[in-house]
C-alpha cells in the first residue's frame, strides 16, 4: 500500500512574477469584460496605489506557504509527485480534447516564463528557461492500465507536442517552487476543468462527481503499490472572471469559504456533489483538479497553510497540506 501527501497550491501565472507587476494582470481580465463593474472589496483593496500594498501582502504570503509546502514535500522524500491540472487550451486543441490525461512518457519540459513576459519574473530568469523532469513511466503506465480496467476511460499521451511551452502551466508553475531541480519523478495528470469555457469547440468539462471516482480508482491502484507517492492538487478557486453569478467581476468568497470548511474538516468527499452549474455560477472550475485529489487522499482534515481571498488578485487561493 503507497505512502501519500498531499499538497494543495494554486497555479495563476501572477505566482511566478514580482508584485510590482500583478496589475497588468488585473487590467488584462479586466478588460475582457465590456460589463465589468469593481466590487466594494476590491476598490478597497486597490487603495490609492491601485492595488500594490495588497500585492506586495499577498506575494510574501503566496511565496511563505510554497515554501511550507516544499520543505514538507522534501522531507518527506516521495518515489513520485503526481500533479493534478488543467490545461488551458496549451497542449490539447482542437484535435484532442480529452477530459483526462494521463502522461506516460520518461521525461518533460517546462519553459514557465515564457508565458509571463520572458524576464519579468521573480527570478529574473530568461524566458528561454527550462525545466526538466525525469517520469516514472512505467509505474504511470500501470496506473493506466489498472484505471482503464477498473472503469475509467483515461486518455494517455507519452509526447507533449501541443506548443512551444512544454509542461501546461497548471503543471509546471507550482513545480518552480516545489522541486525546481526536478528532484522528483513527475507524473501529471491533465483535466478539462475549463470545459466549453475555453473556446466554442471544447465539450463540457467533467463533473465533480466523476473527477472523484477518478480519484477513487487512482486510490484504489495505488494500495496495490508500495511507492511513496505525493499528490499535488493545482488550481486556484473561484475566478472573478469566471463567477457568472457576480457578473464575472468578483470571487465567490460565500461558496469558497463553504468549500474550505469541508476541507479543512475532512469533509471532502461532499464537493463531489456539487453541479455543472454551480461550477459554472461561482466560476470554481479548476476545483475539480482538488477533487481528484480528495478522492485519493479521502476525508482526512487538511492542514491549512495559507488562504488567499483578495480580490486583487482574481482567485481564491489555498495553500493545504494532507499527511
């Protein structure tokens, strides 16, 4: 029977880049949005500085939790870091869209900051920049196979040939602070969390319901095995982009908040029932990836790191900790 961790992070590409810079993030969603009204919270929030003293709190906070995360994560020393993502329309167009994936190659790339503006990051680090992770590939291709036997129908791709950037950057953006040496075996897990919300040609994104029997069967393979595995959940929450019933302007703090009892309780296995709609209404599509994970790791209370809630910075973020 594995070992398991689990680690819960956000993934949004302001994670990677100095706060001083947050605000053009802000004023790209924003102007997406020819109805965009600011929330009170927000206004209060941008200040007199359009937004930069929050910013600057909040990266420290984001920057503090990843650094719990890591420190756990290398003490713990696992066979395989499994992370759970959803790719953006990145490596899977329009001529495979699945709404799992499973990647079964030996080795991938990640260029991470060529998708924030080359040096603009807070590494200052050339957009040319890799990262490159070893896979356990044969131990993925027994997940494979023991999934698919077990009822699910898991897409497989052992080549990642969809763009220039390698690694989704759900994927590859916690892994900068995680094990950016590349320490750990890496096995990722794809998910259409974004769904027909991507562009007119995507099928709807899988339920919540079915994510958690993925995580169930990827459970189920796993105590027959003796690896060391940790389980990496990577998505922010609601989107105040996303959150329809907000006039995609605002996060849905009242759901999120709902949401994070059930976690921080072990209360997880409830989210499973939670509908397309509702997805859809508090813009928590990328929740889905949590959810997998839950169904992996069970109703076990998490660890609370960290929680983000502002709305400068267009998510709810968690930062949690299982094991």
């Amino acid at each position: 029977m594995s070992e398991l961790l689990g680690l819960g992070c956000s993934h949004g590409p302001i994670i990677l880049t100095p706060p001083e810079a947050w605000h053009k993030s802000r004023e790209r969603i924003f102007g997406r949005n020819p109805n965009f009204q600011a929330p009170p919270e927000l206004v209060n929030e941008l200040g007199d500085d359009n937004g930069l003293t929050q910013d600057r709190i909040d990266q420290q906070k984001v920057v503090e939790a990843f650094g719990v995360m890591r420190d756990r994560l290398h003490e713990w020393n696992p066979d395989v870091v499994m992370v759970i993502g959803d790719d953006q329309s990145e490596n899977f167009k329009q001529d495979n869209l699945p709404p799992f994936c499973l990647y079964t190659g030996d080795e991938v790339d990640g260029y991470p900051f060529r998708n924030i503006g080359g040096s603009n990051n807070s590494w200052d680090a050339a957009a040319e920049t890799k990262f490159t992770f070893q896979c356990p590939q044969r131990f993925s291709k027994d997940m494979r196979n023991f999934l698919i036997r077990d009822g699910i129908d898991m897409a497989t791709s052992s080549a990642l040939k969809g763009w220039d950037w390698g690694l989704a950057h759900a994927i590859i953006n916690p892994l900068v602070y995680l094990d950016p040496e590349g320490k750990f075996p890496l096995l990722p897990l794809f998910v259409n969390c974004y769904g027909e919300e991507a562009g007119p040609d995507y099928p709807p994104r899988p339920t919540a319901k079915r994510c958690y029997e993925v995580g169930l069967s990827i459970r189920r393979f796993l105590d027959t095995r003796a690896e060391r595995v940790a389980i990496v959940a990577s998505s922010s929450w609601s989107h105040s982009f996303l959150a329809h019933k907000h006039n995609c302007s605002a996060i849905d703090l009242e759901t999120d908040r709902r949401y994070l009892d059930l976690v921080r309780q072990g209360h997880g296995s409830q989210l499973a029932a939670v509908t397309p709609e509702e997805l859809q209404d508090s813009g928590d599509h990328e929740i889905l990836n949590w959810i997998i994970a839950l169904g992996v790791l069970g109703d076990v209370p998490a660890e609370i790191v960290d929680v983000r809630e502002s709305h400068t910075q267009l998510a709810f973020r968690v930062a949690a900790l299982w094991g």
